[in-house]
C-alpha cells in the first residue's frame, strides 16, 4: 500500500527528517532520507541512516551488529510502504554502541498518618543502538 506524505503531517515529517536540496539542471529538487518504523521491546522507533535510538536491553556487546526484520513501514522520498503488519524483505541494520542504566525512577510510597515511608529507586538496563543501513 503506497501513500504520499503529503496525505499525513508533512510539517511533522519535515521538522524530523529535514531535506536537502540539489540542483538538476535549472530546477531545485527536494530529497528526503529513506526512513523505517521498526519495532522492538514493546515499542515502536521511526529511523533513518545515522541515528542513534535507546532501546531495551539487546544481546551482545559494545560495536556488535544487530538487524531489526521487524520492519513496520517504509519510507523512500514520497513513496511510502505501509506492512501489513510487516514490510517483507525490509530489513534496518545498526551497531551497538553502548549498553548502559538509564535515568534513575523513583518510587516512593505513602500511607497518611501512619508514619509510613518507603523510598525505592529503579534504572532500567537500556541499549544506545547506531543506525547503519535501511534496505527495503
């Protein structure tokens, strides 16, 4: 299923993803970056080439490789490629760079007028993933 992004938010999209121009002879073109929505750990993530995301916890080391084949859509200039429920053979690669706790939540719990307090604290294991290819 193909729809054009001028059907959805373009400002949103145009705010996120800006585009570069080029020049073709006496007209001026407008690209935009190939982009995917792949989903892992629950949660849906828009990328492009060059981004770096924070995920859930992955398998591997510090520089490994990872693929993500659960590809939602695809974007590629105007055209857009919806799945249903997933693109087949789109495929987004990434690197590791890091596996580190995020930010610190507390959770603090209280009863009135019972003298009762308890303060705990959580970080949640979490992975900086490095965009590198995304192929359709």
């Amino acid at each position: 299923m193909d729809l054009a992004l001028t059907d959805a938010c373009p400002a949103l999209y145009i705010a996120r993803f800006p585009p570069r121009a080029s020049w073709r002879g006496r007209l001026l073109f407008w690209t935009f970056p190939m982009f995917a929505i792949i989903k892992t750990g629950g949660r849906q993530y828009r990328v492009a080439k060059g981004d770096q995301i924070i995920v859930e916890k992955l398998e591997g080391d510090s520089k490994g490789k990872v693929a993500f084949s659960d590809v939602l859509m695809i974007g590629d200039g105007e055209k857009v490629t919806v799945g249903a429920p997933l693109v087949s053979g789109a495929k987004v690669s990434g690197e590791i760079v890091e596996t580190r706790k995020g930010e610190k939540t507390l959770v603090f719990k209280k009863k009135r007028r019972n003298t009762y307090r308890r303060k705990r604290g959580h970080r949640q294991v979490e992975s900086v993933v490095k965009i590198t290819a995304v192929s359709a």
